[in-house]
C-alpha cells in the first residue's frame, strides 16, 4: 500500500518520508504496474500530497494496457534506470537515485535499450516539461 502522506501523522514511526521519497514511492509503483491504494487520510492530505498521488500522467504509466513491469537496464553507482513498455509502442523510463544526495543521471540510448528515436517528456517532480 503506497503510504503517501504519513509524515507526521503519528503512524509511522521516525515520521514518515519526504515528498521527494513519496513522489519516488509513487513512480516507482506506477512504473511498476502495482495497484495504487492510499494509506493516508484524504481528509487531512496536503496539497504537495494530492500533486503526488493525482498526477494523471503517471497514473496512465502505471494503468497502460499493456499491463507490463519494468525492468531495470542501468545501474551505477545508486544510480538506476528502469524501462517500461507502453501501448503505442511507447516507453516509460524512470531514473532511480538510491544515494543520500542528489545526482546527475547521464545515459545513452543504448544504455536505455532504445534503438530508434522518440520524443521525450519529462516528468520530474510531478510537473510536466517537454
């Protein structure tokens, strides 16, 4: 169960993650093709909260049709790169960083398995850039 929107609620213990952990909690549920049920209480749920878990795009990359997982084609150094199929013949790449601090994530096409073009959306931090 996501647990998206615990921090500080008196229910985990150590008070929960941060909204970047449940932003990453949540993409990687969805790339994942995992069922999405809230645990938190939608009463009280923050607005940072709701952008997370209302975010159609990455409900519509957990929800494909195609129903298929990722799989992950990088990693080094607690830097990751997990590769869904999509209907359409789409991908969904998600960059994982396992470190303590941020990092740059630096890929080739070959890298990611990918072997013709394609446009490339980007959605970090629940907000949509192309």
């Amino acid at each position: 169960m996501l647990v998206i929107g615990l921090r500080n609620s008196g229910y985990i213990k150590g008070g929960g993650c941060t909204d970047v952990e449940y932003r990453t909690q949540m993409s990687m549920w969805c790339m994942f093709s995992a069922p999405l049920m809230i645990g938190c209480d939608l009463k009280t749920m923050s607005e940072e909260n709701k952008s997370i878990l209302l975010n159609n795009d990455i409900i519509a990359i957990d929800q494909d049709p195609l129903g298929k997982q990722a799989f992950r084609v990088m990693r080094k150094d607690g830097l990751e790169a997990w590769k869904k199929p999509l209907s359409g013949n789409r991908i969904a790449i998600a960059f994982l960083n396992r470190n303590s601090t941020e990092g740059t994530v630096t890929s080739s096409f070959e890298a990611l398995e990918l072997d013709r073009k394609y446009s490339i959306k980007s959605m970090m931090s629940g907000n949509m850039k192309q």
